[in-house]
C-alpha cells in the first residue's frame, strides 16, 4: 500500500522532499538488486565467464552508497525561503 500524503505533494516541502529521495533511494536500490541478482543468477546457472560482473556489482555498491550519504547527511530538507519578484 502506497504511503499517504495529507496534503497536496509539493517539492517545496521539505517532509514531502525527505520522504520523496528516501523512496527514490528505495526504488533505486530495489532495481539495482534486480538487476544485479538476475545477472549473478545467469552467471552461475550458465557458468558464464564475465569477468566485469563483480567490478559492476562493486560499482553500483558504491554508487548506492553514496546515493545514501547524500540522503542521510548532506541533503538540506529545512524550508526553502520564497522567492521574492
């Protein structure tokens, strides 16, 4: 079941923004070990030769990793001030 939002979804809002990168950050990961899983599957079941599958799998560990950092302790989620015209 999807979460709710009790009011209208606005990037502006930072609780909105937080709980819109933490999901992004989910549905990243949730691709990446599809991705990944299905490809190690395909390694092992064909005994297959792909010498690039563990520098991929590593790569895009790290790449999580840092997707992670960002979300967890660089990104500012405080009020953004209005623009004034």
């Amino acid at each position: 079941m999807p979460p709710r939002w009790p009011r209208k979804p606005d990037r502006n809002d930072p609780e909105f923004r937080k709980l819109d990168d933490r999901m992004n950050f989910a549905i990243h990961v949730a691709i990446a070990a599809a991705i990944n899983s299905g490809l190690w599957f395909v390694h092992n079941l064909k005994t297959t030769t792909w010498e690039w599958l563990p520098w991929l799998t590593a790569s895009w560990t790290v790449v999580l990793l840092v997707h992670l950092i960002y979300i967890a302790a660089i990104a500012n989620y405080t009020e953004t001030p209005s623009k004034s015209t």
